[in-house]
C-alpha cells in the first residue's frame, strides 16, 4: 500500500521536530504523555466490502506507553457491523455480524494548551497498523488488514490521578480488487474481493 510510506516519512519528520519543541519550550510548562495507561471507549466505524456499505460500533480497550510527546498504543475493538447498499435503510440491513479488530501505532502530541498546573487541552496525530476479521451471521467471514492515519484531541489532567478524555476521528485504508491477495474471505463475502477507504471515530477514558 503506497500510503504506508509517506506516513512512517511523515512520524520520522515529526518525531525530530517533537524533540526540538519539548527541548525548547520556553516557558518550560511542557508535561510529557504518561510512561504508561491503560483506557477503555467506544469505537464507530464504517467501511466498503465488495461495493456495500459496511459499518457498527462497540467497546474498545488499550494500552500505551509514552514517552515525551510520543505514545505507542495497542488498541482492542468488538464491534458490531451491518452490511447493505447504500440505498438500503438500517432497518432492512442484508447482512449483519460482529467485527474483532486489533490495532498497533503512535500518537504524537502536536499541541498543548495548558489551562492552570492541573491540566489542560491537547491536540494529536496518530497512525496505526491493524487488521480485522468479520463474522457475518450467515456464516460468512472476512479478513484484511488496514493503515488509519488521523487526529484528535484530549482533556488530561497532570496530577493524580492523571486522567485523560479523548476523542479522534481516522481515515481508514484497507485493500482493493489490485490487492485482493490481502484478502481472505468465504461464504458470503466470497465474490466481493474489494474494499474502499473507510473511517474510525470515537472516544475513551485513560488513568
């Protein structure tokens, strides 16, 4: 997927920057991302399978580890998922099931509004590597991996017991017909070999 690299280009340029800003802040009120959290959210996504609507939501779980400006996270959804035309209302979705996606990368803290010592607002950008698997009510099953790049926002507090709201919106990149190797399907997804750019939004609470 040619998107990849311009993406990991993209976090090695910002990771050289990110160290210039928190070795240069003047005011010195810079607060690195905790050494390590654990959070849970909720999750909403919508995707194309084989020119169908495809979308759902559920719980999601991470855990991330930080380091100045940069948090690596691991990232645990069930979700729920409906497929349809896209002339097809949701109550006469053609096909449902629930979704298991796992997901691996960074964010970077892009921003800082600091509202007193206790606090204050961030801005993020993330990338992260994943893959999902489909399990489709009558019987069907799909898997394929997928890139998401985005961005977000969150509501941190610094001092105990250090919480953190967020909230982010991805572009979701998942194979196409040139790359249906990177697909494995059966049963009723089986003559749809394709998929299109999708989305992923939603938000959480992390200690």
């Amino acid at each position: 997927m040619r998107v990849l690299p311009c993406v990991l280009a993209t976090l090695a340029v910002a990771g050289g920057v990110a160290r210039a800003d928190a070795s240069e802040d003047e005011d010195g009120d810079f607060v690195g991302l905790p050494k390590r959290s654990l959070g849970i959210g909720f999750i909403g996504h919508g995707t194309r399978i084989g020119g169908q609507s495809e979308g759902g939501f559920g719980p999601s779980l991470e855990f991330a580890i930080g380091r100045d400006r940069w948090q690596y996270v691991g990232e645990a959804l069930l979700s729920s998922t409906s497929m349809s035309e896209w002339t097809t209302s949701a109550l006469d979705m053609k096909t449902s099931g629930k979704m298991l996606h796992a997901a691996a990368g960074v964010r970077w803290l892009a921003r800082q509004f600091r509202i007193d010592n206790d606090g204050g607002i961030e801005l993020f950008l993330l990338s992260m590597l994943g893959y999902q698997r489909f399990y489709f009510d009558d019987g069907g099953r799909l898997s394929r991996p997928e890139l998401a790049i985005g961005w977000g926002f969150q509501v941190r507090t610094y001092k105990k017991p250090r919480l953190a709201f967020h909230l982010d919106a991805r572009i979701v990149f998942t194979p196409n017909d040139a790359e249906s190797s990177l697909v494995a399907c059966r049963g009723s997804c089986s003559m749809e070999e394709g998929a299109s750019t999708g989305f992923m939004t939603g938000f959480g609470l992390s200690w």
